[in-house]
C-alpha cells in the first residue's frame, strides 16, 4: 500500500525526522490560507500514490497565497498522470544548503533489506545510478539485526563532513520507521541540509506491505483516503483481485499466474483483455456469481471467458456459480467456460445440464481463448 | 530418486486440526504420503483420523520420526512455524500459508542462514514427487511419474503445465511450488542444482512471472552451471505495469521486472520459451523425443 506523502510525513514526525512546516488541503482557499499561515513562501505539491511528481509538473514553487491557490487550483483540477487529485500538501520554504538522496528498501533477491545514500539528491536517482555510481552507497541490513550504527556511519561516508551525522542520525530513524510500520520502501529525495545545519526531509515515499496491515491499524485505516473506482471497490470488498484494463474480453481465472497468462493467450488469440480477476484459491458459488456481475457491468466487455484449474477450488461450485449469476442476470455477452482440475468433470456436466444458450464451453485453454476473442469480434466460435 | 521428497519423507502437519489442514494432510496421505503427525498448541493428544496430534514440533519428532514439516497456519502464526520446524532439526519445511508479512519472511531466512533446513514456499502450493510422495495441495491426480523436473513461482499455472505434459504421456519426477512471495525459500537456482543432481531428472521445466529478478538470475545460472536442458514459461507480457512510488527497486535489481525482460535474459542464456503453456508442454516432447 503505497501512502501520500503526507501521511508519510506523519510516520516520519512520529519517528522524531526534522520536516517542513506543513498543511494539507483540498480547496484552492484552503491552499491560500495554508500558504498565508506559513509566510506566503511555499511548495504545493500533489498528492498521488506515485513518484515522477518534480518532472511531471506536480510541484510548484509559490511566493504568495494567491499563487497558491492558483497552482491547488491546477493540480485539483487537472490532476497528475491521469490519476485524480484529492488534495495537494502547503509546506514552508527552507532554505537548503545541500540536497541528497536516501532510501531503505526491501532488496527481494537476498531477502535483505537494501539502504542507499546518494550525494546527489532531487534529481532522477536511476540517471545518477548509471551515470555516477560512485555517488550511490548502498549496503544491506539484515531485517533481525536492523540497521547497526556503524552502517549508518559508513551509508554517509561519502557526505560532507559537517553532513554526516544528521544524516546518519536520519537514516536510523528511517529504518526505524520501516521496522515498524511493516514498511518495504522508504524513500526521500531529496534530503536536505539546510543552511543552519538541520538535515530534514524534504521528501516521504512510503510503501507498506499489506500483508502486514493486520498489525498495523493505524497505517490500514488510511485506505479510505484512496481514489478507487466503484468496480474495483466492489471486486476488492468480495476478496476479488480485479485490475480494469483496455480490451473487450472479460476475464475470470484462479490463482494469479493462471490469469496472467490467460491475458497472453487472449492477445495472442487477437483480442484483449478487458480486466484481470483473480478469484483466489477455494473460491465458493458466492464469489463466482459476484465476480460475472463485477465483469458484466463493464459495457466493454463483449465476451467472457472463465478458465478454472481447480487445485483448492472445486469446478462443481464454480459450475453453481455460473448459473447462480445467470439466475440474478441476463448477460448481454457469450460466456466461454474453460474447467480442469478438482470436479471438473461434475463441473462440466452441470453447465451441460443447464444447456443455458449463453454459456459456450471449452476444452482447453487455448481454445477457450480463440471461442472468446471471435465471439468477441462478432465471430460465431 | 526424486529431488526434496520421496518415499523416505515423514510429514508433520502445523496446523493439521484446521479445516484446510485437514483437507489437504488427508489427501497427502491417500496418495500415499507417509503423514505421521500433527501439531496444534494445547491439543496434543487429540488425532484426525488416527493422525496422532502433539503440542509441539519437537514431541512429533521424538514420537515418530517426522523429517519435513507441512505448514497450513494462519499468516500471523506462520513465522513462528517454521522457526519451530527449524529448530526441531528437521530436513525440510513447505510452507502453505499465503499472507506471511514480507519482514516475517525476512527475519526467517535471516535465521535459516544459520541452519541445514531446507524451506519451499511460502504462499506456495508445495512439492509432489508423482507416484512417491505429495506435500501440500498439488492435486495428484493431474501428474504422473516420470523424469521431467518443473519449479514454478505459480500455483494454478503449474497444475496446467503438468496437466498439458501429463496428457501427452510426460511425467514429471518432482514438481516444486516455490511460492509468488518476494521473499521466499528454496527457488529456481536451487531447485535447477538440485535436478541438474539429480539422476532421474532429464529436463527442467522453469515457470516465472513478472515482478522482481529470480528469473534473470536463473537466467545467468544456467548458463554457467546446467547441462540439461530447460524449458520456460514467463506469464505476464501483457500485464499492465504496475505503480512505481519509488525508485530504489530499479536500482536495486538493475531490472525492470518485465515478462519481456527475463524472456530475453533467458534466451540469451540458450533457454527455449513456449509462448502458452500447451506450447510449453510441446516444446519438452521434442526436446525429449
């Protein structure tokens, strides 16, 4: 679950890291009067679960409350990369001596976690990566030891030397902010030096894993700050993995790998996917009636194709399933049934059985995928 | 032989009493997986189905001679598991639970560093040895014995994978569900040393998906090190990117993460690449033709 900058500065002021002064708004006038309690010299700043902002226009540098507003109005309005923008965060001016860049990150291949300090930071780290290395320090921490201070010390070796210690100084707090939030990134670019001395951050990308929001109900509770479509918000209260895509065919699968490669097979088919719908292992009636109607009211959907490989789940009750959502609904679509693997052949039967005109069934995968890309294209199959 | 389990394997199930526990450790044992023992905290004495249950992992060991431990509880409880399992000195431990907080993860295998235990999963459907030994929810019955390894990173797409190679007579000596988790036990580097070992292993079907750089370092590996031939299927290619917030994971990787990405890692590495699974499935008859 990636985290608004502003929230992610609440983590960090929690944690005791030195920040901005700063205010969240959602109004223009909100905008204005933060700006005008902060010295009318400030930064608005979008807020989007996304990095990019400094390239992408979605920082503006503002000297008075008029031009605050003017730039909330902007960015509210036109939004961020065809993401919708809810609020925008005011912060005060500093005056910064240095810039630099640090993140602590979970490294997946050794399953450490990977800390990186640049002395150059605000610009596109991967640039600085490639054309500078020799700026980025980087060095794991074990996730039972944490990050030990003589790691600090040498993440910020190559600082200058009136830096180093406020930056090894936030570097522990980072982590510590990672320890316990259950965070997998954080990332600040850029920290600063300002010219009195304080290292402070400038910057709050914060990403926490959600397997872990079990034990972090502080951080869960901010999922309902999130923009997210009506049919995504049905899907994901069911339990559904759902993700809206571009093409004209419906997908339903089990198990995230057979959906992904369903996708292929569609495009391969000459046709493309309308969505991703993962019904997840042990997937009963229930939640296979509910994810045909999440997919049905797409209006771009043409076709549907259901491929099942049941291992948990059992292709009987995903069989109940389709026939429990053609009961409640007359789909205006043709429904191509693909079922392998645990009952599947009870499964098949009771679609045969129900000889329901909508439903067409398949053999194999790949047919499956054929049958739904020309029936999606007005093909008989 | 077989790689990770066989005829030899003993299974203590964590987590036997719940109703997946059951479900599956039932199953195990019906196609003829010696399951020996259960353990749930404050009802040892109890048994499921003559499946005698202790209240710790050690007790099971010392009463029946458990070597691998079958992990089915819940997420928050699984850490603490498999550090059980680890410390009871136990060969292996697949882990079924999905859901395990990524920094659990991290802290175990920081810890299993430090040991000889072996772990599969988590978040993974387990291994079967067709004809010999089953350990998780594989479904049994769409593999046959044979001599074709397969370690995939899916769950479902692996049962279609063997489900393609079984319906064309190929059967497979053991197939491991080293789980999607970011931070995970035994993968694909590890399960191909195993099969290149392996004397009834005499090719290796390889399944990835998009996300991090497992495959782009098998990639690597088997150029240096195997000489049987591997197969691969990489899903994702047209998933859609995902989010970035930050940057550090690029760096991190040097790798996008992209299906396109370890495709072309592994064909540059001389591995053949079915474009679907049933042409997943082809490929391996005609390279073992």
């Amino acid at each position: 679950m990636d985290l608004f900058e502003h929230q992610g500065k609440d983590l960090f002021a929690q944690h005791g890291i030195a920040l901005a002064e700063r205010e969240v708004a959602s109004t223009p006038q909100e905008a204005a009067a933060a700006a005008e309690r902060l010295g009318g010299h400030a930064a608005v700043k979008v807020q989007v679960q996304a990095g990019g902002r400094g390239k992408g226009g979605g920082v503006a540098l503002v000297h008075s409350p008029q031009e605050a507003a003017d730039e909330a109005r902007r960015m509210l309005g036109e939004g961020f990369k065809g993401t919708k923008v809810t609020r925008v965060l005011v912060e005060r001016l500093v005056d910064i001596a240095a810039q630099y860049y640090a993140a602590i990150s979970l490294d997946r291949s050794v399953g450490k976690y990977l800390a990186l300090v640049s002395n150059e930071g605000g610009v596109d780290i991967e640039e600085t990566a490639r054309t500078n290395p020799d700026a980025i320090r980087r060095l794991h921490v074990d996730a039972v030891l944490g990050l030990r201070p003589y790691q600090a010390r040498r993440l910020v070796g190559h600082l200058p030397p009136q830096a180093r210690e406020g930056s090894a100084d936030l570097l522990r707090k980072m982590y510590s902010v990672l320890a316990e939030a259950d965070a997998t990134l954080i990332e600040v670019n850029p920290f600063v030096q300002l010219t009195d001395g304080t290292v402070m951050a400038l910057d709050a990308k914060v990403t926490v894993d959600d397997n872990a929001l079990f034990r972090q109900p502080e951080v869960a509770a901010l999922k309902d700050s999130f923009p997210i479509d009506p049919v995504e918000k049905r899907a994901k209260d069911a339990g559904l993995q759902y993700v809206k895509l571009e093409g004209e065919v419906g997908i339903i699968g089990n198990g995230a790998g057979l959906v992904m490669s369903t996708l292929d097979v569609v495009q391969q088919a000459g046709a493309g996917a309308a969505n991703f719908l993962d019904v997840g292992g042990g997937a009963r009636a229930d939640l296979i009636a509910t994810s045909l109607e999440v997919i049905l009211s797409d209006p771009s959907v043409k076709s549907v194709l259901i491929n099942i490989f049941g291992g948990i789940t059992r292709c009987d009750l995903v069989a109940k399933g389709v026939l429990e959502a053609l009961s409640r609904i007359t789909p205006q679509v043709p429904i191509v049934v693909r079922l392998d693997g645990t009952n599947a052949e009870e499964g098949r039967r009771i679609l045969t059985d129900a000889a329901n005109p909508h439903i067409v069934s398949a053999a194999t995968m790949l047919e499956a995928a054929r049958k739904a890309a020309d029936l999606a294209h007005g093909k008989a199959a | 032989m077989a790689i990770l389990i066989d005829e030899r394997t003993k299974v203590v199930v964590a987590g036997l009493t719940g109703s997946e526990g059951t479900f599956h450790s039932l199953r195990n044992r019906s196609y003829g997986t010696k399951v020996v023992a259960g353990v749930t905290p404050g009802k040892g004495g109890q048994d499921v189905e003559g499946i005698p249950v202790f209240d710790t992992v050690d007790d099971a060991v010392a009463e029946t001679g458990a070597n691998t431990s079958l992990v089915f509880v819940p997420a928050r409880f699984a850490a603490e598991a498999i550090y059980e399992a680890a410390d009871a000195e136990l060969d292996l431990i697949v882990c079924i639970t999905e859901g395990i907080p990524v920094r659990d993860m991290a802290q175990v295998t920081s810890y299993l560093r430090g040991t000889s235990v072996a772990l599969v999963g988590p978040n993974c459907p387990g291994v079967i040895s067709p004809g010999r030994c089953n350990v998780g929810i594989i479904p049994g019955e769409i593999c046959a014995s044979g001599r074709v390894g397969l370690v995939s990173r899916s769950g479902t797409l692996t049962y279609q994978i063997v489900h393609e190679l079984t319906q064309r007579g190929i059967g497979q000596s053991t197939c491991v569900g080293m789980g999607g988790d970011p931070v995970h036990g035994i993968g694909f580097i590890d399960s191909l040393q195993r099969f290149e070992a392996d004397p009834d292993t005499d090719l290796v079907v390889m399944i990835g998906e998009i996300g991090g750089d497992d495959e782009e370092r098998a990639a690597a590996f088997i150029d240096d090190w195997i000489t049987k031939p591997v197969v691969t299927y990489i899903a994702g290619f047209t998933a859609p990117p995902g989010r970035r917030m930050g940057h550090a994971g690029a760096i991190i990787t040097g790798s996008s993460g992209t299906a396109q990405a370890k495709a072309e890692a592994l064909e540059a590495a001389g591995v053949r690449g079915g474009r679907t699974p049933t042409e997943v499935a082809e490929l391996v008859a005609a390279a073992l033709a």
